[in-house]
C-alpha cells in the first residue's frame, strides 16, 4: 500500500531539492527525516541517477542509505565495465566496416575523462551515424547480438538479443544495455524540430568510434537534450551534472558554438536549462553566456524559467500535466499545433506509445497508458494523475528490504 499521494508528493519534492544541494555543496548533518523520506530520498536518488555521485560526496552517516548508495555505486561501476566492452566491439567493428559512428552524451562524458567508472549510469548507448550509413551501422548491431525493438522519431532503439530488465530499485549490473541510433540530433520543443546535427558530426570523420567535434558541440547536445526533457518534465539531476561539469572545460570560442553561424535560428532553447543550472550551481555558467541568451529566448518562457525548480520540471513532481511543455511554444500557431497533437494524437504518437508500453518495464499492466486520448485529457483537467514512472521508482523504494 502506497501513503497517501499527498504525502509522496511533498516528500518528492523534499527529498529531491536537499539532495541537489547535498550533491553540489556536501553537508555533514544528515537530515532529519522520517523512514519514509528516507526511502523517497532513495526513489529520487535512483531517478534522478545520482546515487554514486552521492555515494563520493555525501557524508550523511545513516547506515541504511550508506549501504544503498555503496550498493548503487558498485552496481554502476560493474555495468560500466560491460558498456566500454561493447564499445570497443563496436568501434573494432566500426573500423572493419569503414564505418564512423559518434559516440553520444555519458559514453563521450566518460571518454573525456569528466567521469570515472561507477560515478555516471549510463541507461543505454547513443551512437549518431549518417543517414546513409544507418543500414550499415543497423548490420554492425546486429551481427553483436542486437535485434530491433522499436522505432522513435528521434531514433532507433536495438536491445540485446537475450536479457531482460531486472525489476529493482535503480541502476543493477545485469541491466540489459540499449543501444540508440541517431542519424539526426534533434528535439521537439514542443512540435517544431531543433536540429543541430550538424554541429555534432565531425568535419572530417574516421572509420570507428569518433569524439564530438569541440566541448562546445558536446555542450550543445547536452543543453538541447536538457531543454527536451525539461520541455516534456523528465529532467534529471544528472543532466545539471554533466553540463556543469562540463562547463569548467569550456572557453569562450567553446560557448560561441551555441551560435553557429550556419544556424538558422538563436539557441533560445538554451536559456530554461542554464538557468535552472545557475539555481543549483552558482557561478557556474559565464554572466556573458546568460545575458545573450535572455535576449534569444521568448517572453513567455523567459519569465516561466525564471523560477523553475528540478522538482518542477522532473520525475519528482508526481502528477501529469495536460498541457506540459506548451510554454516552450514560440507562437500562436504552434500553441494550436500542439493543443491539437494533444487531443487528436498523429499516428505517429499512438504508435510510440504503443511501443512505449510493450517494452518500458514500468508500464506493463497499466491501464492509464492504454485509454482513450480523449479520456485521458479529460481526467488530467478534473482530477490529479500521478506519474506512472514516479510511482514505479516510488514503489520500487518502499519495497527494497535495505532501506527499511
């Protein structure tokens, strides 16, 4: 039996602003918190993939959250080492082939250096290939024991042949790795596309594994896939995490890649994420970098981002919204292209969903997922939702026998 959701929800959203203070400025008093915020604690820390950063910094003493963050630590760094394994299969593969593939995100944060194994989860493998060598890289997967298992509009995913998800409480070592393939680098902010591939592909690409081009193409990728997850409320700590980290690597010819000049459009996109950043890491991001970014992004999300918070914008904020992310809309026709997206789904969407429901663990057995659109709009506008995935982790906690 869950608490009351009332409960969950304010302990979410406690438990998950201390511990993005606790991460960036370590305290030594541990809170004073009953047994269920410490296990809400324990759900946020798995969520938002923080608990081996916590387990480094964190000197709270409490005996059952010590072993759960040693426990997730040790977990993270024995799945990392079957993750660089499969890279160096992928690029000796890669390399036979001819093939030049970019590594994405975690793999590239690692390779830098900006990690040590057993600090970051890692969910899956990005990999970015060009279009015309998709079928090519799609063969690669295959012939290392990967089969297709769906197709996104950003990408598609390949799952091991073998293997299934194991049904516990963050990351664990024997967690199925997946593997994303990207021809674009793109997000959907909220229905119009910003795509910025061409400032992740490298100029002159070799046969194998390839680094991003600069720190500031790699800083792009994280600032557009931290406003998409913003856009749709699934940000996590993490992502803070690696642009900050990645932020003390960076020169001022490093923040000038957000304006490329062979873009078509301002980085407006940017602003929500650097802003929601300097909350939580003061001093982290240049005065300079903010300003130009104030005057790109629009009115109504330059002054919604002004106070946003992690829980606000996360897993951590319980309930489902029906309109989340409408005030990335930058005019009145994609308001109207949105609202109607959200009433009538394209066929696209249904399909994702559909998708989404026959390989997401958590979503098996859910009967929200599976209403009818029109039935879901309405109950989210008369009565409060929560989040399938925040009550899977939710569960997952009160359940574990270690925090107990």
């Amino acid at each position: 039996m869950l608490p009351p959701l009332k409960t969950v929800r304010d302990g979410l959203r406690r438990t998950t602003e201390t511990l993005a203070v606790e991460l960036v400025q370590p305290g030594s008093t541990a809170p004073e918190w009953s047994e269920l915020e410490w296990q809400l604690a324990a759900a946020a820390a798995a969520a938002h993939g923080v608990s081996p950063l916590l387990c480094k910094s964190s000197r709270w003493q409490k005996p059952e959250w010590r072993r759960f963050l040693e426990s997730q630590r040790e977990h993270v760094e024995l799945r990392h080492r079957r993750i660089a394994s499969l890279l160096e299969r992928i690029d000796t593969g890669a390399r036979a082939a001819g093939l030049a593939i970019v590594a994405l995100k975690g793999s590239a944060l690692h390779d830098m250096g900006i990690y040590m194994p057993g600090d970051r989860p890692m969910a899956d493998i990005d990999l970015l290939v060009r279009e015309g060598d998709a079928e090519l890289a799609s063969k690669l997967l295959r012939d290392l024991g990967y089969v297709e298992s769906f197709v996104a509009w950003k990408h598609r995913v390949f799952k091991p042949s073998t293997g299934q998800p194991s049904a516990v409480l963050g990351e664990h070592r024997d967690t199925p790795v997946n593997i994303e393939l990207h021809t674009r680098i793109q997000e959907r902010l909220p229905v119009s596309a910003i795509d910025i591939t061409e400032r992740i592909y490298p100029r002159e690409p070799a046969p194998g594994l390839n680094p991003y081009p600069s720190n500031g193409a790699l800083m792009n990728h994280l600032l557009l896939h931290a406003a998409g997850n913003i856009c749709g409320r699934s940000l996590r700590l993490l992502h803070l995490n690696d642009i900050a980290l990645l932020a003390t690597r960076m020169t001022a010819d490093d923040w000038n890649v957000l304006w490329d000049e062979h873009a078509i459009d301002t980085p407006w996109w940017a602003l929500p994420p650097l802003r929601l950043l300097t909350h939580y890491y003061p001093s982290a991001i240049p005065n300079a970098v903010l300003a130009q970014l104030e005057r790109d992004c629009h009115l109504v999300l330059r002054a919604i981002s002004r106070h946003q918070t992690l829980t606000q914008v996360s897993c951590s904020d319980l309930w489902l919204h029906a309109l989340a992310g409408i005030e990335w809309s930058r005019s009145v026709r994609e308001v109207g292209r949105y609202v109607r997206n959200r009433v009538r789904p394209p066929g696209e969407t249904i399909k994702e969903r559909a998708d989404m429901v026959r390989t997401q663990f958590w979503l098996q057995g859910q009967s929200w997922v599976k209403q009818h659109q029109g039935r879901r709009i309405l109950t989210l506008l008369t009565r409060s939702v929560p989040r399938m995935d925040t009550l899977y982790v939710v569960r997952a906690a009160l359940e574990s026998p270690g925090l107990r």
